[in-house]
C-alpha cells in the first residue's frame, strides 16, 4: 500500500508542477483528462485504505469497479472528521494532526499526516500562494523595490508551528517563510495559557516601522481576526501607517460566532485606511484543516490599479471545487445557491472528496461564499483568536 500510495503521490506532484505554470488552452484540455485519470486512481487508494471511507461509499453503492467520474466520487461532510478516522494511514505512521479550531466544547476536526503526506501538503499550498501572492516577484525587481538577491519579508500575525503544531494554516505559513521569507520574516502572534492567539504588538509593530523605515514591500499574513486585532490596537493608539509600495496582505478565516464581527468590505476598507494598502494588494484565502489545498479570490498586483473584489474563490487546477444542491448533491445552476464542495488530489492519505458546510453561489466555474450554514458549528482559525 504504501509503495503504490508514494508512486501516487509523485504523480500528483508532478501535476501539480506543471498545472502550476501559464498554459495555453490545448494543455489546459491535457489538465482536465489528467485530473480525471488522477481522481479516479487517487479514490480507488483510498477506497482500499480507508476503512471509514470505504463503508461511506459502499453505503452509496459506489465503488472502484464503477469507475465514476470525479463529480460523482462520493464526498465526506466534514463533520464526519469530529466522528472518524479518515486516513489511510496506520496509527503507527501519523506524525502530524492538523485540528480544526473551535470552543474546547466541540469536537475538533482531525487531519493526520505523516513526512509524505505533508510533503505533498507543502508543494500544493506552495504553489497556490506563489501563484496568488508572489505573481509579481518580477515587478518588485524591475521597479527596484526589491533588489536582485533580496527576498520579501514576511510577517506573519500567527504564533510560530512550534507554537501551533496542530494549525493547518500556519504549517502552510512556516513553509512559506522558510521558502520565500528573508532572514528577518518574523511570526507576531503567540499563544496565551488558555490557548487563544494573540498579538505581540511591540515585535509587530517593530517589523512594521523597520518595513517602512527601510522603504521595503512586506508581505503580511494572518487570519481576519488577527487583522481585526491589528486594527482595533491602531485605533486605540491613532496609529496609521503607509507600508512600503509593493506590501500586500492575505487574510483568511470568518467572523461565525464571534463577540466582534467585521464585514470583510469594512475590513479591507480600514486596512488600506490604516495600513495604506491598496484594494488590489489584499487578498483573501478559502482553506481548512481538512484539506491540503486552498482557494483565493485574487491575484495581488499592489503596482497595479484595482477596486475591491467579491468573495469569489478558485482553487488551483489540482483541485476541483463544485456548489452542489444539499439535496440531491447535483451541481446547481450557474448564479443558484448550494454547499461547497471540493475534491482535492493533494489529500492523497485522506480523503479527496470533501462536503464543506459552507453555502456559496456558483459563479462560472467559481463560488461566491455567503457564509456557513445555519445549522454548521463555527470553526476556524479565526476562533483561535477571539
């Protein structure tokens, strides 16, 4: 199993190495039969290899042997991660557990993983921030923001993994940090005792005025409450600041639940009020711990003129992302509401098909993301930061 399993996994990273450059429309025709092909054989391993998915989809009377297209591969609520195990991988291999994040009367999601499965997790989360957030590495350099040895600081408004092993979002952060981050990128959060996040104002505001003294792009990173938390401590000071030209932000995570809400228009709005970034250097992630790859709503292009943009999600060609009626689980007419659901390759030691509680509007291809839905537990990274 684990032989055929790490064959798998190097195929779906090679996919996700080419899928991840520019491509004509002819390989963009290659990358659909090749996601078929590769959904299938991913579902086939884990039909075998995961006993709670296995007994699901024999309850839905699918199987291997019907060789279903990728729509039709039977997919998990993830509710269903508070209940079970779904994992292919024996109690002995898991290393990691990647947790949802809730009030400590909930049950938390469970995501295991082990070297190669958080090595696939890593070239697939890799890829979709390059591709939303370091797309105009070029401009930087030719606009001499950046210098041609220099690499972007990072600022990340998480407590460091050391700090947060069972985060999904900031492993993906550790990663890229240690990928992309010059040697003064910092992590600004930390844990308190009864472990809520929190910000460490004197180290954030530093790497903040350094960034600026220094006339330097910044590349800021956290979820929305961290950002609601950054804002609400200019506010009591009366501090606004203009980061260096080039900086951009991506934020993540909902308000589901929370003491403190902040329409996520407001919140853009009073960082490029506070913080001098402009509408098109903001962008907002769509992930969670049960998967390995996430969705954005934008490219930043801060060089660039650009207005605010909707909750529009894409996930990258590795990874499929349909709203279905909670019905009859058929996808919904293009402008009609249902669930978001998504399929993705990179959760090879899991399960690929996953049922999301989230309601969003089918949106050509995309989705517009209203929210959760009513009867759905709130959940997170924002919750740890509340």
């Amino acid at each position: 199993m684990s032989q055929d399993f790490t064959a798998l996994a190097a195929r779906i990273a090679g996919f996700i190495r080419r899928s991840s450059s520019h491509a004509s429309n002819e390989a963009q025709v290659d990358t659909e039969s090749h996601f078929a092909v590769l959904a299938r054989d991913v579902f086939t391993a884990q039909f075998h290899a995961n006993p709670a998915y296995q007994s699901l989809c024999r309850a839905r009377h699918i199987t291997p042997a019907d060789a279903p297209d990728w729509r039709n591969i039977p997919a998990v609520p993830t509710e269903a991660f508070k209940d079970f195990e779904l994992t292919c991988l024996p109690v002995g291999e898991r290393t990691t557990e990647f947790r949802s994040s809730g009030t400590t009367v909930q049950r938390p999601s469970r995501h295991f993983h082990h070297p190669e499965s958080l090595q696939l997790y890593r070239a697939s989360a890799l890829a979709g921030f390059e591709q939303h957030l370091l797309a105009d590495l070029d401009d930087l350099f030719e606009a001499q923001l950046l210098g041609p040895l220099d690499k972007p600081a990072f600022l990340a408004l998480t407590p460091p993994p050391e700090s947060a092993p069972h985060s999904s979002l900031v492993h993906m952060l550790g990663a890229v940090l240690q990928v992309h981050g010059a040697k003064d990128s910092l992590f600004a959060g930390r844990v308190t005792a009864d472990g809520t996040w929190e910000l460490d104002m004197d180290r954030l505001l530093f790497a903040l005025r350094r960034s600026m003294c220094a006339n330097r792009p910044l590349v800021l990173m956290g979820t929305a409450f961290n950002v609601v938390h950054l804002l609400d401590a200019f506010e009591a000071g009366n501090i606004r600041y203009r980061l260096a030209r080039g900086s951009r932000l991506m934020e993540t995570g909902g308000y589901k639940g929370r003491s403190r809400e902040l329409p996520r228009a407001a919140l853009h709005a009073e960082v490029t009020r506070r913080l001098g970034l402009p509408p098109a250097a903001i962008v907002t992630e769509y992930g969670m711990s049960e998967l390995s790859s996430q969705g954005y709503d934008r490219v930043a292009t801060p060089l660039a003129d650009g207005s605010p943009c909707p909750p529009i999600f894409q996930f990258p060609p590795w990874t499929r992302a349909r709203v279905v009626s909670p019905e009859t689980g058929l996808e919904v007419a293009d402008g009609d509401r249902g669930i978001v659901e998504i399929l993705d390759l990179a959760n090879l030691w899991s399960v690929a098909a996953i049922r999301t509680s989230d309601e969003a509007i089918r949106r050509n291809g995309r989705f517009e993301l209203l929210g959760r839905v009513a009867h759905a537990e709130p959940r997170g990274c924002s919750r740890m930061t509340a």
